[in-house]
C-alpha cells in the first residue's frame, strides 16, 4: 500500500526536530547514503534507491528499502 501525506501533521501531534532533537550522527549517515547514491547516478554504477524510500533504524541498527510510485500531483515526483 502507497501512503503519503497530503497534509502535516494538526499542531501538536508531532514534534519538529528543533522540539524533540535530532541523533547527532545521523545526519551524517543519511548524508553519507546520498552521497553514494549521487555517485551511483552520475557514473551510472551499481543499483540506485530510484523510485524506493531507504528506512534506516539507527536504534535498532535496521535499514530497509520500500519500493514507491511517485504521485502524479506532485510537482517534482512527476518530472
């Protein structure tokens, strides 16, 4: 099943990262798996995340892939 969000999230229901904090490494593990997936495309090497949602667990030590249709009303999913 596809879900996305039309709408965020009514006020309260969800902490910003400003509110609740951020993991201090995992910004850099996310931005580490874009910079690979950004090699990947301009070398045209290996299998990218295209058209997948990457799902990474750093307090479980999980990651996982969800394959995604991009939504025809979205401005840049249907470039």
């Amino acid at each position: 099943m596809l879900a996305y969000f039309q709408a965020p999230p009514k006020d309260g229901l969800a902490l910003t990262c400003s509110e609740g904090g951020v993991f201090s490494p995992l910004p850099g593990v996310i931005g580490s798996v874009m910079a690979v997936e950004t090699l990947k495309i301009l070398s045209h090497s290996g299998n990218t995340l295209l058209g997948q949602m990457f799902i990474y667990d750093g307090l479980k030590g999980e990651s996982r892939k969800i394959k995604i249709n991009p939504s025809k009303k979205c401005p840049i999913c249907s470039i």
